[in-house]
C-alpha cells in the first residue's frame, strides 16, 4: 500500500485493517480509513463532493 493518510483524522496509515474505498455519493474519489477510525465510526469527509458520513 502506497502512503495513504486517514480521511478521517488526516493520521499516516500503513497498518493493516485501514480499508480505501470509493466515495458511495460520487465513487470518483477515494476515502481511506484507519482501523481506529473504521472501529469508532469516526465521520469522514469527501473532499469532491463534501459526502460526509460513516456509510
Ligand atoms: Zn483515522
Ligand atoms: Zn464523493
């Protein structure tokens, strides 16, 4: 896995259990979440078209 930082808390994540995965709204960009966040359900944002959420 390339560099890849949290969408989340913005956080270097290179550890197993991040998952990377299309925006569900517009699916052109990409939201990566580190396992701390993923087990929070800490929101993420889509920074192409602002989709914001946890699903
Ligand atoms: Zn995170
Ligand atoms: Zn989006």
């Amino acid at each position: 896995m390339d560099a890849a930082y949290c969408s989340s808390c913005k956080k270097r994540v290179t550890e197993p259990g991040a998952v990377r995965m299309a925006c569900p709204s517009c699916t052109k960009e990409t939201i990566i979440r580190c396992r701390d966040c993923r087990h929070l359900a800490v929101k993420y944002l889509c920074h192409g078209c602002g989709f914001e959420g946890p699903n």
